[in-house]
C-alpha cells in the first residue's frame, strides 16, 4: 500500500530555478553535467540529505571524504564548499553544483525555504482551524492538534496527545495518552504510539564556539513507516536535514531512545531500554535486545543480532554478537569458558607459587651446603 510516507511533504513554498537558488545562497553555480545551458528550465523543489534525495531536490557535500555518498544520489544539484572542483564530483550524480563559501549555512538557508519553521509560541488548546482531520478520526477533546496538520482515516488521538504544526498521521494509526510529535513529524498507515513517548525533539548535537556548547542544525524531522509500534516512554531525535526514519514492520518496545539521522531497516526488533546514537544505519530483520546500545555512525547488517547488554563500538555484517565490546557469540563463548575457569585457575597459579617457593629454598639450601663442604 503507498500513503503519504512514501513522498516528501507538499510543497510550502513555490519551487526555485538554478540561478535563483544560487543567488540566494550567494554561490556559483557550475554544471557537472552537459554545456549548462538548462539552468533556467530546472527547477529545484525541495532539500534533502544524498541519500533521500529526490530528483527535484538540491544536497549537500561538505568535504571531500563525503563524495561517495552522491553515487546513486538522484539530487539535481550539490552545495559544496570552495575546495570541492568540479572534475570530483564529475559523473557522482547531481547535474550541477553550487560552490558556497559556508556549505551548512547555505543548506540551512534553503530548507528554510522549503520547509520553514514553525511557529514556537505556546499552542493553545483544541485543533487548529487549518487542521485537515477525516471525519472518521477520532479525536479527544483533550489533544491538542497543530496548524496544517493532516490526520488519516480512522485514526485514534487519545487524551492529552500533542500534535505540533505541520504533522501528517496516515490512516488507522493510534495515539495513546501524552504522545508528543514535534512539526514535521510523519507517520505511515496502521502506526501504534504507545503513552507518553516523543517523536522529533532535537538531536543531541552541539559544536564548541569559545567555551560554549552551541547547538547544530535541528531542521529535520522522523519518519515512520507503515505498521510500525513504538512502545511506551520511546524518544526517537528529529534528523538534522532530513530523516530520522524507522523502517516498515518494526516494533521498538518501552523506554528505547533513537538518535537523530538514525536509520532503522524494516521488521526490526528492539527491546527495551536500547540505545542507538545517531546516524546509525540497521537493515531489515536486526534484533537488539535489551539495554544494547550502539554508538554513532553505527551500520547492521540484514539479520544481525545482538545479546542482551551488549555494546557495540563497530558495524557488524551479519550474525550473531555478544559482550561488551560486542562480538562474534562463538568468541565471547569462549571468553565466558575461560571466565569461568578464573577462580580454578588463580588457585592453581598460588599453588604453583607456593611450590616454586618451596623449591627454591631448597635449592638454596643445598647450595650452602655445597659451598661449606668445599670450603
């Protein structure tokens, strides 16, 4: 079935040409691909990180080492800093480049653009006029909905759910009691929110400015798939630009915290109390068990799993890991045999001890007795 998850949000502002594009972020523009002579017939609709890129959208490479994400890439233009020439990027993708001085503040200004913020006064109470709700949802009197949001048929908002501006639910999706999505928030159809947890608050991102902690960009928002269950007290970061996305079928039990730029494969099992720091990558059918936790930039493989507890400092392709650090379970087994064996063999080493002990006395013994009778 395709809903709305399957395509970007409707378009808030009017698309911009090449050239408008790049007067706006005050950069150059260049042609990767053909003369250039096109760039007043295309048009740029939307901003999105290469690997969500659609065709009409513009990305973003801030450094050399980042270039191979742009294959495949579908973007029609790349911001870039200055040192990035153009014959690197040739044949990557993109059909044009933009070449910007500050290729972040640049970035941020065009997602702006394309999906502002929005307002941060306190909403009031109720739904908002601008709310589309299909009248089969069920709503409580005591949610509070945002400006733009679209909520599905069928759909149950229970009391005390918060829907921030901007927001789109797909059909006979359940919000239980203190749910919490922050703008910009998608869900796909048949989509279950168990009570009190939070979808899109900020990642934790900051970059040190004269002492200070300043945070990063917080312009994304999550994504979640068709028939996806999150569990009570789940807090799942907004992405930086774009998605934090939880893929299809995946079912993430109480108290797991995901964060931002997360992207989590379909069927997925997560049990409670993980922890996923951000831009981790899962394929489809991963199992973490309970309090696993994995640190960032973390990629996993179809079908891996991981015990109980385990944390995991590198990406694993397949299997099955244990322990902490995590490894293969055929290893870590044969650490807890030699584990178990510690106390048997710390009694062996002090008996050996006392035996080298005793040897030595005597050797030193009858070496004075030697030394005696030769003199």
């Amino acid at each position: 079935m395709t809903t709305m998850i399957d395509r970007h949000f409707s378009a808030t502002s009017d698309p911009l040409s090449l050239p408008q594009l790049t007067e706006m972020t005050g950069g150059q523009l260049l042609p990767l691909l053909g003369d250039g002579r096109s760039q007043e017939r295309d048009t740029v609709g939307g901003a999105a990180p290469p690997a969500e890129a659609l065709a009409s959208d513009v990305t973003l490479v801030d450094r050399r080492e980042h270039v191979g994400a742009l294959e495949g890439c579908h973007a029609i233009a790349v911001i870039t800093p200055e040192e990035l020439a153009a014959e690197t990027l040739a044949g990557a993708g993109p059909r044009w480049q933009i070449v910007v001085a500050d290729p972040h503040a640049a970035f941020t200004q065009i997602i702006r653009y394309f999906r502002p913020p929005v307002d941060q006064d306190v909403p009031g109470a109720g739904i908002d006029s601008t709310a589309q709700i299909h009248p089969s949802a069920q709503v409580s009197d005591a949610a509070c909905i945002g400006a733009g949001v679209v909520i599905g048929p069928d759909c149950k908002i229970h009391a005390g759910v918060s829907i921030a501006a901007g927001c789109e639910i797909g059909p006979e999706c359940v919000l239980y009691p203190n749910v919490t999505l922050y703008s910009y928030s998608r869900l796909g159809a048949r989509v279950v929110i168990h009570a009190g947890s939070t979808l899109g608050a900020h990642g934790f991102g900051y970059r040190n400015v004269d002492g200070k902690h300043i945070p990063t960009a917080q312009l994304g928002f999550v994504q979640i798939d068709d028939d996806v269950e999150l569990g009570a007290s789940v807090t799942i970061d907004r992405g930086t630009y774009g998605a934090t996305r939880i893929g299809e079928g995946t079912k993430i039990d109480n108290q797991v915290m995901i964060g931002h730029n997360c992207r989590i494969g379909k069927h997925n099992l997560l049990c409670s109390q993980v922890g996923i720091a951000g831009s981790c990558t899962t394929g489809d059918y991963v199992v973490l068990a309970g309090q696993v936790g994995l640190k960032d930039h973390i990629e996993l493989g179809d079908g891996v799993i991981v015990g109980a507890q385990a944390g995991v400092m590198d990406s694993l392709q397949s299997g099955v890991h244990i322990g902490s650090p995590a490894t293969p379970q055929s290893d870590q087994m044969r650490v807890f045999a030699v584990q178990r064996k510690l106390p048997e063999m710390r009694r062996d080493i002090k008996h050996l001890q006392r035996e080298v002990k005793t040897l030595i006395s005597i050797h030193g013994s009858e070496s004075n007795d030697s030394s005696s009778k030769a003199a």
